[in-house]
C-alpha cells in the first residue's frame, strides 16, 4: 500500500513538472523508480520513458488547443534526432556510468546558464528551419546518450536556439518529447518484460492527471516567471548528479 501511495504522489509531481514546464519529468521519475520505489537502473530508465511518453501525448491535447504547439518546429527537431538518438544510444553502452552521469549534469548546468541570461531579441521560427533541424539533431544525440525523454534540453533549445517563446516551446517541446522516448524504447525490444506494473500503472495515471494540472497551473504564471523556474530546476539536478558522479 505504501508503495502505491509513492507511486502516486512521485508521478502527480513528474505530470505536474511535464505539463507544466514542458521538461524535466523523466529526470524526476527515474530517481523517484529507483530510490523510492526500489526498481533497479535498467528498468527505472525503461518505466521512466514509458511514463514520459504516456504523460507527454496527454498533455500535448491541452497545449494544441491552447495553441502553444508550433507543429513544424517539432516535426523538424523530432525527424532531426532519430538517428542521432539511436547512435547515441547505441554508443551509451560501451561508457562508464559515472561518465554519463557527469555529462548530464555538465548538460543540464549549461541548459540552465543559457536560460537564466537575458533574452536576446527572437527571429522569426518558420525563416529558421535549417537551425531548427541542427538543433533538433543535436538533441536527438545528447537524448539517445542519457537515456530520458529529454524535454529539460528541449525547451532550452527552442527558447535559445530557434527563438519561441516560453509557452510555445513548452508546448512544442512535448511531441519531441513523445518521438525521443519513442524511439528509445523501440531500441531496448523487450526490456519491458520485467517491468513492475503495480508500481508504474499508478505512477503513470497519476502523471497523465498532473500533466493536466501542470498546463492550468503554467497559464496562471508569465513566461519569464516560468523561464527562471525551468532553469532553477535544471541546477537543482545538475547539482545532485554531479555529486552522485564525484561520490
């Protein structure tokens, strides 16, 4: 009983942190898997993509109606990443675990410097598709190689590098979110055999709710307000992993 009752309360948090600020939901549920509900790495990481990608598809209904979805900025950074992401991810095997970890936090750090500096003036999207698709496969590549769906890279990216502003790279951020973790689990084939469904059928309920609430509770907050939040949970992880990877 108590473990469902982890499992609800750490996946209502992971909906509410995806729904919204577009990002950071699987860095949230692979440590509550593995630390508060006692599943080890390898299926943590796997449970962990099935959950973004059931939480990330809900919550892209309320942002398309909301109109926060720029369709072909996600289509260009999703088709850009497939390939990059599963090279990547091919190539994360063969690297010590505490090297991945330090790149994420180094990652996530310089994510969370690039949003905290004052916002430079934003060109256009649609006269950017070339920067869009760069981008995109960087993303990809940095997603395959850490192994989550990777929206805390996602909405950086498109507030930095492709110039959306805060609600629509939340919102666009999702169906990028939902083909990453796509395609991450299509490489892994049956890693989700041994998979504790009593513990991730709650935590994937509760995070499909909380994504719906995260998106009510991001419209009552502008969009610099959640531009700093975004990045102070961004130095939050980088700061535990980085521990985790030195200790």
């Amino acid at each position: 009983m108590i473990t469902v009752v982890l499992a609800l309360a750490a996946g209502a948090v992971v909906g509410l942190v995806l729904g919204g600020l577009g990002g950071g939901g699987g860095i949230l549920a692979v440590p509550a898997l593995i630390y508060l509900l006692g599943l080890s790495p390898a299926a943590a990481t796997t449970a962990g993509l099935m959950i973004v990608l059931a939480t990330s598809v809900s919550a892209i209904v309320a942002h398309a109606r909301a109109g926060n979805i720029r369709w072909r900025v996600a289509l260009a950074f999703a088709a850009a990443g497939l390939v990059p992401a599963a090279l990547a991810g091919a190539a994360a095997a063969r690297l010590p675990q505490s090297l991945l970890t330090a790149a994420f936090a180094l990652v996530a750090a310089l994510a969370a410097i690039r949003m905290l500096r004052p916002a430079r003036q934003r060109e256009a999207v649609t006269a950017r598709p070339a920067r869009a698709a760069a981008t995109g496969a960087g993303l990809g590549a940095v997603t395959g190689l850490l192994g989550v769906g990777g929206g805390f890279l996602a909405v950086p990216a498109l507030v930095t590098a492709v110039g959306l502003p805060m609600e629509a790279a939340v919102g666009t951020s999702l169906p990028v979110i939902a083909v990453n973790a796509s395609a991450s689990l299509a490489t892994r084939g049956g890693a989700g055999s041994g998979l504790d469904w009593a513990v991730i059928a709650p935590f994937t309920a509760a995070a499909v709710l909380g994504a719906w609430d995260g998106k009510r509770l991001a419209g009552r907050f502008s969009g610099s307000t959640l531009q700093r939040v975004f990045a102070g949970l961004l130095l939050a992880v980088a700061a535990v992993m980085g521990a985790d990877a030195v200790l």
